[in-house]
C-alpha cells in the first residue's frame, strides 16, 4: 500500500472474521494498523449491500482506497441445504454491487473472501488453488458456493477488462469470539459449544449430529484476520489464494466434540445423531501457496483458540446474537 492515508473499508464487519480484523487492526504490533491508515468496518445498518442504491451510498460516503469484501449470506451446513436458492442470490447480488461499486470509486485493491466448500465434490487431494472451477461443488450448498465461484470469475473480468486489483482468499472453516452461535443455522464448533453449555447447564445429554467422521481444516479468526491484512498489503496476484492451517492439522467432527467437551469441562452423556446428514466428507486444502509466501507465519495451536472461543461464548452468553 502506498504511503499517502488509505482508506481501508471492510464489508460484514460485525461478523466472525470482521469483528477478528477490527481486533488484530487494534490489537496485533506486527499485522495492526500503520500510520495513514483508517479503517471502516461497515454492519447491515450502514446499508444492504443487495440494493444498489444502498451500495453506492455507502462507497460515496466513506470513498475507500482498499476494500476487504467479507459481507455475505452464511450459514452451516443445515441452513444451507434449506435455502440454496437465498444462499445463490443474496450473495451474487451482493458480490456484484460491492465489486462494481469497487471499479466506479476507483479503489485500488479489493480482497474478497471465497470458502473452501465452493471446490468440485469429487476431487484429488489436497485441493489447491487451480482446481476451483474444475467440476460441481457439493450438492448441500451449491448455491453458495457457485455464487462464490463467481466473485473469481468477475476479478479475472475487472482486471481484464478495466485492470483493476480485484483478488480474493479462500479460507477453510472459520472459527473464534464473536461467531454466530445459533442451535441450528451455525457452523459446527458454534453450534456445538452452545449445545455442550446448555447440556452442562440442563444436565441433558450432548448430541452432536451426523457420524462424527468427516474431516474439516479449521483456522482460528484471528489467525485469518492477520492473513487477510497481509493479503492486502502484500498479495499480488487476481488468481485466488488459500488461507488454511496445514493439511496434518485437518481433525474429525468426533475430534472437534472431544475437545469442545474438554474446553467446557462437560461431564454427562454425549452421543451422535446419525439420522442427521455429515455433508461432505472432507476439503482437504493445501496451504503450500500461502506458505511459500508468508513461510514465517505461525498458526495458533486448535485447542488454544478453542478454549479461547468457549471462554469468549461463556462471558458473551447473554448477548450473543440470536
Ligand atoms: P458472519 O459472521 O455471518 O457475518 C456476516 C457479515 O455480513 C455481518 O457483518 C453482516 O452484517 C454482513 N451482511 C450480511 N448480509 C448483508 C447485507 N445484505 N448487507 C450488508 N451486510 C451484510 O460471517 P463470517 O463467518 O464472518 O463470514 C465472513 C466471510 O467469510 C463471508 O464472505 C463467508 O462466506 C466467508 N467464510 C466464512 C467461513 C466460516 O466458517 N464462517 C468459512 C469460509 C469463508 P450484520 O451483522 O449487520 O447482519
Ligand atoms: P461445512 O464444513 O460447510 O459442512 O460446515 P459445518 O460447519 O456446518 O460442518 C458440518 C459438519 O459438522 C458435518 O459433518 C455435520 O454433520 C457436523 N456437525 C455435527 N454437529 C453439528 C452441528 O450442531 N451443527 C453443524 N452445522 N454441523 C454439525
């Protein structure tokens, strides 16, 4: 980034990976905020960036020179098998007004976030960075993940076309302070340790759904929110970059439970519900891109940034967002 005042604009900034950007900005000596740099972390209050309308309002008032694009319909596996068509249109909507906005206002760079559930379903591992457009995604929640392939497919254009710096990450699941805790539309470890808590609290049994056996690469928000600033700075490619912890680091769904019981310190009955669907077996993504670009970076240890997340839920739990 150039040394004169940049404007850092982050769409969903009041979402998991938001809130953990707003948090390294503030808090992280290496990867924390320079000097000429301010930084706007937008909610759906400042606007809903699916009308256009509200969209240009809101580049027209803060005029970004750099734009972290986060803001996006998410949800697990279960809420997007019940919506796959909301799931597709909020987010091309959304993806389109933020990077046409992007080229009009002249912004120099913008860093888009992808997800590692938008690869073919059936594919060699580990997955890298060449093979997102190379078959069907999984059918559980294809809406999300063809509206996302296409975030790639506009960067290419915007740089072809115009020869705007549009790129974009694709991290593995996310987890951390400030998730989205829902019983049912969340991700596995929210939805879990808000499960283990209340079955410790009720003294009810723990259950998790599926077998327990897929295989998921989790990266901590916090890690992502350095990987993501350094992107910005240092990133210089269109072409999509993986953000993920190792390949050996990947742990079953059985795993996650055991640890989350561990961090919670949950003592009563806790079984699976295998009527309940596993989604895809497993993404296994390769990290070798980021690391041979970044090779210093250090990742927090899983069960460190778990207990941190469980601790984090238990003071928040009055106000977590519903
Ligand atoms: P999140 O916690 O659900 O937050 C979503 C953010 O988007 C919130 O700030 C929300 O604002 C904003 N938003 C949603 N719809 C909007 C709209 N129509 N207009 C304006 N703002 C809107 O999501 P997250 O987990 O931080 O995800 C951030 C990015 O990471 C997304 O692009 C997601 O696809 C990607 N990702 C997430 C994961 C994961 O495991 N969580 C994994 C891979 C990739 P309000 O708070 O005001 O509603
Ligand atoms: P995915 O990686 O996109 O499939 O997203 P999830 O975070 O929803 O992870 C889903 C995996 O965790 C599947 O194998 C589920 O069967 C399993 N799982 C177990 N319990 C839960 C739960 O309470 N919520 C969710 N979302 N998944 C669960």
């Amino acid at each position: 980034m150039s040394p004169s005042k940049s404007v850092i604009m982050v769409t969903g900034g009041s979402g998991l990976v938001g809130k953990a950007i707003d948090w390294v900005v503030e808090n992280d000596s290496k990867y924390g905020k320079r000097e000429g740099e301010e930084w706007v972390f937008l909610t759906s209050k400042d606007g809903n960036l699916i009308d256009p309308a509200q969209t240009k309002a809101i580049f027209e008032k803060y005029r970004p020179t750099h734009v972290i694009h986060l803001a996006a319909k998410v949800g697990g596996l279960f809420g997007n098998m019940a919506a796959n068509l909301d799931y597709f249109r909020d987010n091309l909507l959304i993806n389109d007004n933020v990077l046409h906005n992007a080229k009009e206002f002249g912004v120099k760079k913008v860093v888009s976030c992808l997800s590692t559930c938008i690869f073919p379903d059936k594919t060699s591992y580990p997955i890298d960075e060449t093979m997102v457009h190379q078959g069907p995604p999984h059918d559980s929640n294809y809406g999300y993940s063809h509206s996302k392939r296409m975030v790639d497919v506009m960067n290419r254009a915007y740089n072809q076309q115009y020869g705007c710096n549009f790129t974009s990450v694709i991290p593995t699941n996310v987890f951390g302070p400030h998730d989205n805790f829902h019983l049912v539309n969340s991700h596995v470890i929210p939805g879990l340790i808000h499960k283990c808590y209340l079955a410790q609290q009720n003294n009810t049994p723990f259950i998790m759904a599926g077998t327990g056996r897929p295989l998921r690469q989790f990266i901590y928000s916090r890690d992502l929110a350095r990987l993501f600033i350094w992107t910005l700075r240092e990133y210089q490619e269109i072409t999509p970059l993986i953000l993920s912890v190792p390949e050996e680091e990947e742990v079953s769904i059985k795993q996650v439970g055991d640890s989350i019981v561990k961090a919670m310190g949950y003592t009563g009955d806790y079984r699976f519900d295998t009527t309940k669907a596993d989604g895809q077996y497993k993404k296994t993504a390769s990290n070798k891109k980021l690391m041979s670009l970044n090779p210093d970076f250090q990742f927090t240890p899983f069960d460190v940034a778990l207990s941190e997340t469980v601790e984090w839920f238990k003071e928040n739990v009055d106000t977590i967002r519903k």
